[in-house]
C-alpha cells in the first residue's frame, strides 16, 4: 500500500496521462524484396444525368446509359535496387478477374450492333500493366508516375502499393500534405489492427477538380485511407474511393482497395526475368535506372536468349496481325478511289457554287446599272420640264407687260381730247 503510494507521488502526472510518442514512418525496402498485393477495383459510371458541369445542362451527352465493372488485379512490386534514400522500383499488375461487367443502354437508342459490341471490349482492363519509379524511402516520387494505368480510370491515377508517407515524426491527431498528385490532406486518425499486426490508420480527402478542371466537383469528392505498420514498416492496405465527372459530365463512382498478401527478400533479378507474371516490371524499372543497373541486368544468365525470343514472339505476333501484301494493295487503291471521287465531287460542286454567285452578282450588277440609267434620265426630264416652265413663265411675263404698254397708249389720246 505505502509502495504504491510511493510509486504515484514519484510518478506525478506525467505517469498518469503520458503522450504517445511520435514515430517516424518510413519504408524498409532492400534489393530484391518482392512484394504481392491484391487490387480490387470496381467503378459505375451514371450518364442518365449531368454531373459536375460549370453551366447548367438539361441532359448529357449521348443516349442515357449505366455500366458497372468489377475488376482484380494481383500487383507484384519488385524492388530492383535499393540505396539509401533511392530506392528503385517495378510494379507488374496482373489481371486475375474481370467479370460483373453489366451495361444498360437506352432502349431506343440507334447504336448497332458492331458498335454496340465495341462499346462493351472497351469495358475491359488491360490484362497486363506495368510501370517503374525511383522513390524515396518515405514513398515520393522522383519521377511522374504514368497516368495510363491498367483500367480507364482517373481515380487510379493515384493509387500505389507505396503511398507517400508523412515528411516528419507523426501521432495520433497529426496532420500533413501528402506529395502525391490528388495533394491529399491527410491525418492519423486511430490505431489499427491488421492480421495481428499493430498499424496507425491515416485518413484524407482531396478535389475531383484536378481531374475535370472547370467543373462543378466537390472539394472533398475524392477519399484515402491507408493503414501503416510500423512492425514491417510497409503499408499493409490501402483504400480510394471517390465521385467525379467524366469528360462528358457523366458521374463516376469508383472504389478501389490495394490489400498486402505477401513480402519475400532477397529474390534474384534472373528469376524475375524468367516468368512472365514479374518480367515486365523488372525491365521496366531498368528501363528508367542508371547504366549499372542496365549493365547488371543485361549481364545475367539467359538475357540474351530471352530478349532474342521476345524479338522473335513481337515479329511472330506482327506477321500474324498483318495483312496479305495483295490485300493491302487493294486496300490502298480502294481508299484512292473514295478519296479522288470527293475530290472531283467536291470540286464539281465548288465550281456550280461560285458559277451560281457569279451570276447572281452580275444579274445584280446589271439590274442596279440599268435603275441607275432610268434615274438619271428621269432627272434629265425633271430639269428640262422645269426649265420650259421658267421660259412658258417669262413669256407669259413678257405678253402681260407688252399689254399694258398698249393700253396705256391708247388711253393717253383720249384723255387730250
């Protein structure tokens, strides 16, 4: 009783309410570590109304529709070289699923067919991704990342296996700006635990107006989550979910979820060479490194033989897409004779337009010469009828006074007699 005592007045407050320290979130990335993680991605896309447009419009563009997709992906980041705080990186997204694909079309809509069928494929992901960056050991960027990701998304633009990490020491309650392109303001919310793992869980939201510029989104349409584990010192999951307009201010709904399944170490850049599901993500991250790193790549075992098959499959592929020389030949002079017969008809009709316009004005020349004429004459007439007036008048004038004269003659003798 009396130790206890002892212990609370030694101890005081600072025993009783004692801050979490701040910790300093950071990567532990080494050459050859290959991380797996699944990417579930779903979007639905509203074109029944417009969404987001800066002047108000009574319907969208096009026939009223609705589509939705659900997609997965199992992403492999492969680390090629790790130095420091430079730390190279491939990521290989291989597609898994790609189903629950459903499109509604307005019902009296005139699409066919054809274009029908290619409105649906283009629902469809790339089966195959890959892209590669130079990252610090807190998850910057060195280099853009691409914005052609492996599904027509804007959203998914900003979703990596290695999101940017706070700059400083970070608890519970802090906040920072993120480096990555949505610039998300974001915050430690809780304490977390994922497969028995401790973890902080940071929370953020950003605008839909970097992706449609000049569009009526809200400032907080886009949402991050992401849960780091200090343990392992990686990002076990990450969760993007946001609404904005598309170019054609159809509203877009997209949720996606990166979920860490596994981490190995020391792996060799020559395996990943040999299977299809890491090779891209291996070259494409030595694509974007320095000469050792190119030189080390090519100086492993097998390169020259696997680099000669691909050039042989990229050649078997082409010559199997490719079309007959005959065939092309047709082909060419089928689209010149399309393209000589618009000349010709647009031609021919050029030259009736300009002959029509060039009888019309001179049909309008001729008509305004000719009422010129008959104004001018008219006016000649006026004068000359004036002018006999003025003479008729002085005659008249000359007669009266020639009259007087007489009278007053022959009143005078009468007046002297």
């Amino acid at each position: 009783m009396w130790g206890l005592m002892l212990l609370t007045l030694l101890c005081g407050a600072p025993c009783a309410g004692a801050p979490e320290s701040a910790s300093t979130w950071r990567y532990d990335l080494r050459t050859g570590d290959h991380l797996v993680y699944r990417e579930i991605f779903r979007q639905e896309i509203d074109g029944r109304a417009v969404y987001g447009a800066p002047a108000p419009r009574d319907k969208p563009f096009g026939s009223p529709f609705v589509r939705q997709g659900s997609y997965e992906w199992i992403s492999h980041v492969l680390v090629v070289r790790a130095d420091g705080d430079r730390v190279l990186v491939g990521v290989q997204r291989d597609r898994t699923r790609d189903d629950s694909i459903v499109t509604s079309l307005d019902t009296s809509s005139t699409i066919s067919a054809p274009d029908r069928s290619r409105f649906r494929s283009r629902l469809r992901s790339r089966e195959r991704f890959a892209q590669a960056n130079l990252l610090t050991a807190g998850g910057d960027a060195r280099l853009p990342w691409a914005a052609r990701r492996e599904m027509r998304s804007k959203m998914l633009w900003d979703l990596f296996e290695l999101p940017a990490l706070p700059p400083g020491p970070v608890r519970v309650g802090d906040s920072w700006h993120s480096t990555d392109p949505f610039s998300f303001e974001m915050r430690v919310v809780a304490a977390d635990t994922l497969a028995g793992e401790n973890c902080f869980r940071a929370e953020g939201s950003a605008s839909a107006e970097l992706l449609i510029p000049r569009s009526g989104a809200d400032s907080n349409a886009i949402h991050l989550k992401l849960w780091y584990c200090p343990a392992t010192h990686l990002v076990r999951r990450v969760e993007l979910e946001g609404t904005y307009p598309d170019v054609n201010y159809y509203k877009v709904h997209e949720t996606a979820v990166l979920e860490l399944l596994s981490r190995t170490r020391d792996e060799s850049s020559a395996d990943w060479l040999t299977k299809s599901e890491l090779r891209e993500g291996a070259l494409s991250a030595a694509a974007i490194g320095d000469s050792g790193v190119v030189a080390g790549l090519l100086a492993l075992p097998g390169v020259d033989t696997l680099l000669t098959e691909r050039r042989h499959g990229l050649r078997a592929t082409a010559a199997r897409h490719s079309l007959p020389r005959r065939r092309r030949r047709e082909d060419v002079i089928s689209f010149a004779g399309v393209m000589l017969t618009i000349i010709v008809t647009v031609t021919v009709l050029t030259g009736v337009y300009v002959a029509a316009r060039w009888g019309l004005a001179s049909a309008k020349s001729r008509a305004s010469g000719a009422s010129r004429l008959d104004d001018s004459r008219l006016e000649q007439l006026q004068q000359s009828v004036d002018s006999i007036a003025i003479e008729v008048e002085r005659i008249a004038e000359a007669q009266r006074f020639t009259a007087r004269l007489a009278a007053e003659r022959s009143e005078a003798p009468r007046l002297q007699s």
